[in-house]
C-alpha cells in the first residue's frame, strides 16, 4: 500500500515538470508541418514562413474540398488543391485521397465556371494520387483564370485508375494567389524574340 502511494506521489511530483517541458518543444518544432499555423483567406488556409535553411520566404494556399471522386469509388473523399513556390517557379498542385493515374495513361482537364474546358498537360507524381501544373504558360492561364471565377472543376481520366473528379469552391481566391506566389508571379514567360535578318549588301556597281 505503502508502494503505491510513494508511486501516485512521484508522479504527481513530475506533472509540472513535463507541463513547462510541452511549450519549449511545441517551439522547437517546424511550424511548416502542421496548418495549425495558416491563415485563413475565404475557403484558403494560407501560410506564411520563413525557411530556416535560406532564410528566404515560403508561402502556399491550400484549398480542400470533399467533392473528390472516382468511378471506383462509393463515396466522396477529400480533394485539396495547393499553390506555391517551387524553386522559384508557380506550381498547382492536386491532389486526391485515392489513385488518379500516371503519366502514360492519363489526361487532366478543367473548367471554371462557364467558361471554355482546358485539356492542358501536367505530371502525376509517383504515387498516382498527385496531379502538377508546372509549365509557366500553363499556370499562367490558370492563375488568370483562377482570380477571376468562383467555381473549379477538375476530371482526370485514366486507362487505369477510371475517371476522377473535383469541384472547388474558389471564394477567396485573389488573396490567396497574391499571398502564396508573391515570391514567384504566374506570368507568361516572354515569346522569343526576333532577329532581325542584316541587310543585303549592295553589290558594287
């Protein structure tokens, strides 16, 4: 009885200890991992951090819906669109609870609100869940678009993995835009310019 007693004591004893312990840890951990950290921006969660091994600024938006489906699939799952920076370039990425497809059999196309579909090309990672939009053209016609709709369906269609869609629901999509690709703008890159051919010698007379 004794025994016990001396235990309930020692463990009491270490309660306050390990309370002041959890905020020197929860601090030590990189904020980049948890959206706890993200703000709010309509239907967005955007964050906002600085990388600590370059110290530059990293940012997303995040968009999650529960719209995501699939042919194979009963019921609906969760959907989440992010954008961001990488490697100083704009990225979309898309990204669903079960297998989309691959590269070699699948085609992504959008549309938002009523305007003209897009049948565009992108990469689907490796675990065929994850859809990108990296060329710059590409997202530059997104993220124009993006701005200015309220509604963004998605469809894959797959040889493999069925047809998979989504539907978003964009409110608050200028702001989230401005805060995820300050560091990198969705702009179209420059048509190349150019030369002009010399001109023709006169042959002397």
């Amino acid at each position: 009885m004794r025994g016990g007693i001396a235990v309930r004591a020692a463990v009491l004893r270490l309660i306050p200890v390990i309370v002041l312990a959890l905020p020197a840890s929860g601090c030590a951990r990189d904020p980049m991992v948890s959206t706890a950290y993200a703000t709010p921006v309509g239907n967005w969660k955007v964050e906002r951090q600085v990388d600590r091994i370059t110290g530059a600024p990293l940012s997303s938006a995040l968009l999650t819906a529960n719209t995501g489906s699939n042919t194979a699939e009963p019921f609906a799952h969760l959907a989440t669109m992010q954008l961001l920076c990488f490697k100083n370039d704009p990225v979309v990425r898309i990204a669903f609870d079960f297998k989309v497809g691959s590269n070699r059999n699948s085609a992504l196309g959008y549309r938002f609100d009523e305007k003209p579909g897009h049948e565009i090309e992108a990469r689907f990672v490796q675990d065929y869940k994850t859809v990108v939009i990296e060329d710059k053209a590409t997202v530059a016609q997104f993220i124009s678009e993006l701005a200015t709709s309220s509604l963004l369906y998605i469809r894959i269609r797959s040889l493999n993995a069925g047809r998979s869609s989504a539907e978003f629901n964009l409110e608050g999509a200028p702001a989230a835009i401005e805060a995820a690709l300050a560091g990198c703008p969705a702009t179209p890159p420059a048509p190349p310019q150019r030369v002009a051919a010399p001109p023709e010698r006169r042959r002397n007379l």
